[in-house]
C-alpha cells in the first residue's frame, strides 16, 4: 500500500521542546519551584488542550493548586512567556514538510494543543499555514493517545492506515496510532524522518 499522506506533531517535532532553562524562568515568573511546577502544568493539561477552558482558567488552576495568587497582569505575562516557549521552530523539519508538499503527498499536522495557543499560533508561526490537514485536540475536543482523534485525522485526509505516516516525540502517541495501522514513527530529527520516508517508498 503506497503512502499518501505524512504527518506531523507540533511540539518536539515542528518545534523544539523548551530549554530548561526556559521553564525554570517560566516556574521563577510563577513563583514555585521548577520541578513541581512542571509536574503541575502536564498533569493538569488534559482540559486544557481539549479546548475546554482558557489559558487564563489553566493558569489560575496550576497556580492554585501550588499555592500561588497572581494577578491578571503578571497571569497575562506568564501565559505570553509559555508561548514564546514553543515557537521555536526547527527549520530542518519545516524543509522537510515544504518537501513532502512538493512532492505531492498530503502533508498534515496532528497535535494536542490549547484553543488559545493555536489561535495565537496561526498569527506568528508561519508553519501553521503550511498543510493541507490540521487536526488539532481543541478543535475535536480528543487528545492523544486518544484513538478517536487519528480517526480524525485519518477521515480528513481520506487515507486508510497504511497509507499515513506520522511522527510524534511521545511513545504513547505512537503507539496509539500504530494500533489503527498507521505507520507512525517516535521522532528523532528531520534527517532521521527523511530516511524512514524513503524506506516507506515516499520520493522526495
């Protein structure tokens, strides 16, 4: 079955994690220490990236729950901060989407991501703009590893499984798809993604 359309994850793919020390600045904006903080805002995050409540609502729960008051000034301040954190993009992978395109195949982006961020996302990143599906959790209320939202993705690029790749930095989400018949790979580097594409018999 040849393949039709490659996909990719947002963050730790399309853009680079954040440094640490970006997220000890982010914990020392916040007030709390890095560890706890960290462990704090992905255990509470769920919601978040369904689109269920605002950054403002996540925020204000991560910093309840440590014990932390902040007004809305400084709230604003760290929520731009948390942005500016994931929008350092990997010029490597973006060559690589701007070549999939090229070539002719469907190229699509599938990611866990909050109403808000997206929103501001897809008015300063311009990689946003780039593919042809988009499927984001805040937008179908599904996260992954959740099963439904490659069922999503796979509907909106009108493929089957085995027609689809895609890459992700997280185990689970890869797992997630693989069990659907998608040709899902964990992510390493874009010059890794291009050779595991031409092992699949995509031509770039």
């Amino acid at each position: 079955m040849s393949i039709k359309a490659v996909v990719f994850d947002y963050g730790g793919v399309i853009s680079f994690q954040p440094e640490p020390e970006e997220i000890e600045s982010l914990a020392a904006k916040a007030g709390a220490e890095k560890e706890q903080f960290e462990t704090m805002l992905w255990s509470l995050r769920g919601e978040y990236d369904r689109g269920k409540i605002s950054a403002r609502q996540y925020y204000t729960m991560v910093l309840t729950r440590l014990g932390i008051s902040m007004d809305e000034k400084n709230l604003d301040e760290l929520i731009k901060m948390d942005y500016d954190n994931w929008k350092n993009i990997n010029p490597g992978t973006v060559a690589l989407m701007e070549d999939v395109k090229r070539a002719g195949y469907t190229l699509g982006i599938l990611s866990n991501m909050p109403l808000d961020f997206l929103v501001w996302a897809r008015e300063n990143v311009p990689v946003f703009s780039l593919p042809q599906v988009s499927v984001f959790s805040c937008d179908v209320s599904l996260i992954k590893p959740e099963k439904a939202i490659y069922q999503v993705l796979l509907t909106q690029a009108a493929v089957s499984g085995g027609e689809l790749v895609f890459f992700d930095d997280r185990a689970e989400n890869v797992r997630s798809a693989e069990e659907l018949g998608i040709k899902a790979f964990i992510w390493k580097d874009p010059d890794n993604a291009r050779r595991e594409l031409i092992s699949l018999g995509v031509v770039l």
